[in-house]
C-alpha cells in the first residue's frame, strides 16, 4: 500500500474531527449545550488555549487537512511531486502544534 494512501485516509479523518470539533466550537461559544465524546471538550473549549493566534484551533486544522487530502490525491495521480517539502514543513509545524496543545491539556488543565 502507497503511504499516499495512509496520508489520504489519515488526512480524511483529521478533516472530519476538525470539521466536528468546530461544530463543537460554535455551539459552546454561543452557550448551547453539546455532547462530546468525553466530558472535558466542552470545558477546554471555553479556554484560551482552544483558540490560535486569535482564532478557533480547529479553523486552522479544517485547511491543514484540507490540503493534506489535496496533496495526496495529486501525488496519487502523479502530479505535485515539488509539493512534498513544504507538506513536510507544514506537517511537523501541526504536530509541533498538537504536541504543545496536548501539554497544555495534561499540564495545565488538569490542575484545575
């Protein structure tokens, strides 16, 4: 199996848990209630850590995973081979991003 096929599997499923944690996003901030798979999403969306750079983490993760998706149906195809360096560079800035999200989560949150 081609890892463009991995990517584009993983890539789906980023987009789909973005797309719903956005969902989940909008609905705590406007104050109505919601049902997440556990019990803590709603109380970290109320935080500051659940907003990036002035916006909702998952606005940036909808685009990211959008284009992931994008770049491995190109690569499938045959085409956008001079893309992979900068989808590396993005990649690792995610999981940069997702690693200090997650030590927030554990670290600071769980204090309170």
């Amino acid at each position: 199996m081609s890892l463009y096929w991995i990517l584009l599997a993983l890539g789906g499923a980023g987009l789909a848990l973005s797309i719903y944690m956005t969902r989940i996003f909008v609905r705590v901030r406007r104050g109505e209630e919601v049902e997440c798979f556990d019990e803590v999403c709603p109380i970290v969306m109320k935080t500051s850590y659940a907003l990036a750079f002035g916006f909702p983490n998952s606005y940036l993760a909808v685009p990211f995973y959008t284009g992931l998706v994008v770049f491995a149906l190109l690569r499938l195809a045959g085409y956008a081979a001079w893309l992979l360096p900068e989808v590396a560079l993005a990649s690792f800035s995610a999981l940069a991003m997702s690693v200090y999200l997650a030590v927030v989560l554990v670290v600071k949150l769980k204090r309170n």
